[in-house]
C-alpha cells in the first residue's frame, strides 16, 4: 500500500509551481479573451468611447445644408390702390401736356392686389452654427470622460472576479480529478482484499461473513466511483464553460506547490483599498455628482452662438449678384428665470454626492473586514494542510503494518477493512485541504486585487 500511496502523492507533485503557474494564467487569459460577459463589456467600453467623442464634438461647429422648391397658389393679399392714387395725378399731367400741344405721356395704372406667397420660389443655402461660450459642453465632456472611466474601471473588476471563478473552478476539477484516481487505486486494494478473503475462506482460515463485508467494500468504492466520475465531468464541464469552450475539452492538470504564503495583514488592506474597482467607481461617482453640479449652475449663465447662412433664392434657380444673399447672427439666449429648477438640481447632485461618500465609507470598511477574513482563511487552511498530510502518513503507515500482519493471520480482516477506510478518508482529506488552500489564496487575491505567489 505504500506504493500505491507514493503513487498518490507523485500525481500532485508531478509538476514544479512554475508549471502550474504558467498553465493556469494561460487559462485565465483564455477566459478573459473569450468570455462572452467580457466582450459584452468590450463593447460597452467602445460605446462609452463613442459618447466621448460625441461629447468632443460639441465644441466644432455644425454645418449643414438645405434647397427647397416652393410652388404656391392663394393665400392671403393684400390690395394697394396704386392707380387710385397715381392715375389722378397722371390725368392731370396728360391734360397739360395735351393743352401746350403736345401728347399724352403718362399712362393709366390699375391697382394692385399683391399675394404674400411667391407663386414659385427656389432656396439653397448653406448654414453654420458656432457655439461661442457654452460652458455645458466642457461640462458634458468631463461627465462622458468619468463614465469611460468607470466602464474601464467595472470591465476591470468583472476580470478579476472572473480569474477568481477560473482558479476556483480549475482547483475544483484538480480536487475531484486527485479524487477519482485515489478511487480508482482504492478499487484496486478492496478488489484484492476481496480475492485474499476468498482464498481464506477456502483454507477455513475466515468465515462466511469476512467475505461478505470485503465485498461490500467492493460495492461502497464502486458507488463513490460512480459520484466522483459524475462531479469529475460537471467539474471539467463548468471550467471549459467559463472559458468559453467545448464543454468536453480537455483540461491540462498539474500539482500545487508545498510553499506556504507569507502574509502582510496591513499591506494587503492597504492594497485592497487602492487598487479595489468597487471604490474606484464610487470615487467617480462622487466626481460625476460634483460635475453635474457643475452643469446645473452653468445653465443658470448665458449662451452665446454664432449663426450664419450663404444661399440663393429666387423665382428661378440661377446664381448671380441679384439671387445669392448672406446673413450672420450672434444669438444670445439667457434663462433670467425657470422656477429655480437648476439650483434645485445643483443642491440634489450636491447631496447625491454626501450619500455615495457614506457608501464608500461602509465599502471601506466592508474590504478591510473581507480582506482580513480571507487572511485567517489562508492560515487556517494551511494548518488544516499540514494536519491533513500528517494524517495521511500516519494513516499510510498503520495500513502497511495492519496489511503485513493481516497476511501473516495475526489480524482479522475487519480491522484490515478498517484500516484501509482510514487511509482512504486520510488521503481524501488531504487532497481536498490541498486544493482548499489554493481555492483560499485565490479568494484573498480576489478580495485584495493582488497577485499573491506560493
């Protein structure tokens, strides 16, 4: 049995830290380039980009363009009694012009009804507008540039929740994997207890009932193979899902180091309180708030514009001096007052702010106690580590002593069949305290937002 214990142990210890360092981070960037939750952040980051950029653009003027063919038929006129007023006048002119020998001159006019639309009409014309001093665009700009910001800042933290998903799930399949295989080497061991107490039976050297239990042995191992093979694809399963893959790919397996992790309590919060994305985006918020305070009191300032338009018009399209025109404008537009809503929205953005500074208050305190949790969880599963593996050399040792024996008849097969069920829970233990202190450095690392190496 010690070979078969050895045997165990060289399957975790098959590879160096640095092989699995390497294997691992090449997962975790597999999963970050892969995740279908991270491209959906990828591309809320190039929409934020996008809102920037509009926001950029409000400072450039607007330029647009505009024809337009008008036909027009009635409407309202107006009378003007040109020939009421002229035609007196005329007559009067014509008699003496007539009365010295000469001709009449001047000819009658009728009065005029004139419509206020142009029966036809053609405009083209070319337009400008320049914002001169509108102190909300700078505002808007330094909003849109926040929200970037904090949509780099969430992509950052789902990254790293994600990295603590994939480690924990790749430790996951290594405990069920290193279980399975400490099954299968079980198996072996009842299926020859099993053959042994056949052979005793035979030679009258045990009883009936020595059989029975051996082989009920043999059925107990062959139903915990059948869950580990179960939990072993689930496990295998869910990592490839998170890495975005063939649920059934393989998984490349290497062992953990027996290195123990030197922890720094104060540095760890320190780091957790810098570089944590959750008080990144509360920090920015609180930024958000002082510029929408900001923008709420520059609207209460006037806004300057500068108009123009180049175009031609007329009755028919054609270009010359008589049809083109040009006009300018410099528009100021100033609310004296709008029923004090935008100091209203000055003093609630203003209080907004005090509420988020009180939440990132709690969220401080909140990571320096998870920070310190998970602290005490890596220590305790490494004193959970060293008992288990003691454990499992003692239990390894006494089932090779209790084996010689039971061969030599000095003892019964049950206190055989006890002994292997002690080794077997021994190095379950010890496989699942493995991977529960690498689960633990992994959850500190999530809570600290930094890389912690064995």
């Amino acid at each position: 049995m010690k070979k078969i214990f050895l045997i165990v142990t060289a399957l975790y210890f098959a590879y160096t830290t640095d092989a699995q360092t390497t294997v691992l981070n090449e997962y975790i960037k597999q999963g970050l380039e892969s995740n279908l939750i991270i491209k959906q952040n990828q591309m809320a980051l190039e929409s934020a980009q996008y809102a920037l950029l509009i926001a950029k653009g409000m400072y450039l003027p607007t330029i647009s363009t505009q024809s337009r063919y008008t036909f027009s038929k009635g409407g309202r006129t107006i009378d003007f009694p040109i020939g009421d007023l002229l035609n007196p006048v005329y007559s009067t002119l014509n008699d003496l012009l007539v009365s010295q020998g000469g001709t009449a001159q001047f000819p009658m006019v009728e009065n005029q009804r004139i419509n206020f639309l142009r029966e036809k009409e053609y405009e083209a014309k070319l337009s400008l507008t320049q914002p001169l001093y509108y102190p909300s665009i700078a505002i808007n700009k330094r909003i849109e540039e926040q929200k970037l910001y904090m949509t780099e800042t969430e992509m950052k933290q789902y990254q790293r929740d994600l990295t603590f998903q994939i480690k924990e799930a790749y430790y996951n399949y290594m405990k069920v994997l290193n279980y399975y295989d400490l099954i299968q080497k079980t198996k072996e061991v009842v299926n020859e207890n099993h053959r042994v107490s056949l052979k005793l039976l035979e030679n009258n050297m045990i009883t009936r009932d020595g059989v029975l239990r051996a082989k009920s042995e043999v059925s107990k191992v062959d139903l915990l193979e059948t869950e580990a093979e179960k939990n072993k694809e689930m496990a295998k399963n869910y990592f490839n899902f998170l890495l975005n893959r063939n649920l059934d790919d393989e998984v490349i397996v290497v062992s953990q180091s027996e290195n123990y992790l030197t922890l720094d309590n104060l540095e760890l919060g320190l780091n957790a309180l810098q570089n944590r994305e959750e008080l990144k985006l509360l920090d920015q918020q609180i930024r958000i708030m002082d510029h929408v305070a900001d923008l709420s009191r520059s609207e209460m300032f006037p806004r300057l514009i500068l108009a123009a338009d180049y175009g031609i018009q007329g009755e028919d399209l054609k270009i010359d001096n008589e049809s083109d025109f040009l006009t300018a404008s410099v528009v100021l537009q100033w609310d004296i007052f709008n029923g004090n809503t935008k100091r209203n929205k000055k003093k609630q953005a203003l209080i907004e702010k005090q509420r988020i500074g009180f939440i990132k208050e709690e969220a401080q305190d909140k990571i320096q106690l998870e920070v310190k949790q998970d602290v005490f969880e890596v220590q305790q599963q490494h004193k959970n580590l060293n008992l288990a593996k003691t454990r499992c050399n003692e239990a390894n040792e006494f089932y090779r002593i209790i084996e010689k024996r039971f061969r030599l008849g000095e003892v019964p097969l049950i206190e055989l069949l006890d002994a292997r069920n002690n080794m077997t829970e021994a190095e379950t233990q010890f496989i699942v305290a493995q991977y529960d202190y690498l689960t633990s450095i992994a959850r500190l690392e999530k809570s600290t937002a930094k890389s912690l190496q064995l």
